[in-house]
C-alpha cells in the first residue's frame, strides 16, 4: 500500500475495495454515487450508505443528471455536513465532484474510482465538471476530494477495451516527465495487459506522482499544468466526431501531438514512432477516420481557447514537452497535408 498527498487530498494506492470505509468521516452521513454498471459488481461492498445511481456516459453528463442528484440529496435531508463517495469511473467522479462542490455551497467528498483511466487521470486533480451542448467540461470547478482510492481488485471487471483505455493516460504521463516509466511500460506491456498487480500498482502510482507534483505548481491551470493536456486538444475533437472512447481518442491526440512535434522540429521521427508502436502494442488507435476539415475546427470549440488561438502541448523527445499557442491558420499551414 502507498500513500500521497495532494493539497488536502489523500492518494491511496493497493488496498482492498473493503478498506474505503477506513477513510471516510466518523459520525458523518455518506452518500455514494456510483452508476448501475458498478453496482452489479460491487453494490456487496457499500454497507448500508444510501445510493445515488446515475448514467455514466458523456450524454448524461449534464446539469440535468446534478439537477437529479440534488433532488435526492434533499430527499435524504442531506446538509452541507454531507460526504459525497462518488464509485466509479472518470464521469462519476467528474459528476459527483462537481455536485459535491455546489450542494448548499459545497460538502466534501471523495472518490473510489474503478477504470483505470479514472485511477491515473480523471479523479486526481480536482477538476470537477459536466459538458454542456457540444462543449465538454465547460462547466465546472477546481476543487479537490478530500481522498482517492485506488484499488486494483475493481480493474479485474473492466471490459478490455475499458480497461486498455487508462494506458493512454499512462504513455501521457510518462511523456511529460517520465522516460524511465516509458521504458518501464514498454518492457512490460504484455503482463500490463495480463493486469499483473504489481506492474499495474507502480504504472499507476508513478503516472499519478507525475500529475501530483505538476498539479501542487499550478492547481488552477495558469501554467505548467498544461502540459497535462497533451494529446488532449486533439482528442476532445475527435471525440465529438467519431466513436472513440476518451482513452482511445487520447492514444490518437498523442500520435497527431508527436507528429506536429516532428514536423516542427521538436521530436526525433525515431521517438515519434516508439510512441506509435508502444500505443498500437497496447491495443490502442494511433488513427482515425475524421477528416482534418471537421477537426481543427471543432478543437477550437475547445475551452482552453484563448481569443483565436488555442494552446498545444508538444513532445520534445520521450519524458518532456513544451506549450505552444497556435492560431487555427497556422495549424491548418503545419496540417495541410497531412492523412488521418
């Protein structure tokens, strides 16, 4: 079992599904929020806390689903004194965070997240939102849970494809900062895939220390904590136009990144198609069917827009990037020829 911390959060790694009660408040009321998938294999391990079930998909992600959550807080007498548990995946967490933040002006919470994607990426942080027509993640606020805990026994039910999502976010991390993690996955992709516990323990410890120690510098996004968006940009367009998961879309953003870092010079071709190869190794896409023509477009409907230009984050290598801000001509220029 290990431990981090992040402002007044706790990280907890490898412990037992059953030991998440251990962390939360003493003579306090707890009510999780979780979604119907969880709860067929894990309601067994909420005790008696009284359940709040909502839709985990990028539709439901909406005011709509807080209005709901609300509703039944105020139908359990639920006061500012409440601990929200959100249990499950980036979209629950997400979810329950934000509603946690704005109930009678904010009660605590915290998160058990069960994918992968959700344990390296989406709980950790204290980004809490929903989406709002074609806008992902336009609404919402900075605020962190008060732990996260991570266990593996909830990945062993993951589908395959839900599960080789999370590493998407993994080969992220360890292209921000981490060349000796990159290696590390790339010599153990095969008992990563197998779900060895130990391998999976040190990838997601390692990947959420990289987005801890970032996230200390710069909670709000002023600066260095872009770099945690690398491949993003990218890939909340090709969300919106293709059926790719967030993790897959991911996987493609970070290719279509390492590409424009080629061709500006930045990243060496022999470090852009390590990161193709460890990608596809891993069961993920390295392409997609949208023409160029819908998606720079679209990645300027983004909410990290800035007047006309937009920032991306760049790979120089393995294990460190760069931000730039880029106008939608001057990506068209760099992109004009390119084939998705």
């Amino acid at each position: 079992m290990k431990k981090l911390s992040l402002h007044q959060s706790t990280l907890i790694f490898g412990e037992p599904l059953s030991c998440f009660a251990n962390y939360l408040p003493a003579h306090t009321q707890v009510v999780i929020v979780s979604s119907s998938n969880v709860l067929q294999h894990y309601a067994h391990g909420f005790g008696n806390y009284p359940v709040i079930t909502i839709e985990d998909t990028e539709l439901h992600k909406t005011l709509a689903t807080i209005e709901k959550i609300t509703e039944q807080l105020l139908a359990l007498n639920a006061d500012r004194r409440t601990f929200l548990l959100g249990v499950g995946g980036g979209i629950v967490c997400d979810i329950t965070g934000f509603a946690a933040s704005i109930y009678m002006r904010g009660c605590a919470f915290g998160f058990v997240p069960t994918t992968l994607l959700a344990q390296v990426d989406a709980s950790v942080g204290g980004k809490n939102g929903v989406n709002f027509e074609r806008y992902k993640n336009i609404l919402g606020v900075f605020n962190q849970p008060q732990f996260v805990f991570c266990s593996p026994e909830v990945l062993t039910t993951l589908a395959p494809k839900d599960f080789v999502s999370g590493f998407a976010e993994i080969v992220k991390a360890a292209m921000i900062a981490d060349d000796a993690l990159f290696s590390f996955l790339e010599k153990n992709t095969e008992s990563a895939l197998q779900k060895s516990p130990q391998i999976l323990e040190h990838l997601i410890f390692e990947s959420v220390k990289i987005k801890a120690d970032i996230v200390s510098q710069d909670e709000r996004e002023q600066g260095l904590r872009r770099q945690l968006n690398l491949g993003h940009t990218f890939a909340h367009a090709i969300e919106k136009n293709s059926a790719l998961s967030h993790g897959e879309a991911v996987s493609v953003g970070i290719c279509l990144a390492s590409r424009l870092s080629q061709q500006l010079g930045l990243m060496q071709e022999q470090d852009v198609l390590r990161v193709k190869n460890l990608l596809q190794q891993l069961s993920l896409p390295t392409s997609v069917n949208v023409g160029l023509e819908t998606l720079l477009p679209a990645m300027f409907h983004d909410k990290k827009k800035e007047g006309n230009s937009i920032y991306l984050v760049l790979p120089r290598g393995i294990g460190q990037c760069e931000v730039q801000k880029m106008s939608l001509d001057e990506l068209t220029m760099h992109t004009k020829n390119w084939k998705l």
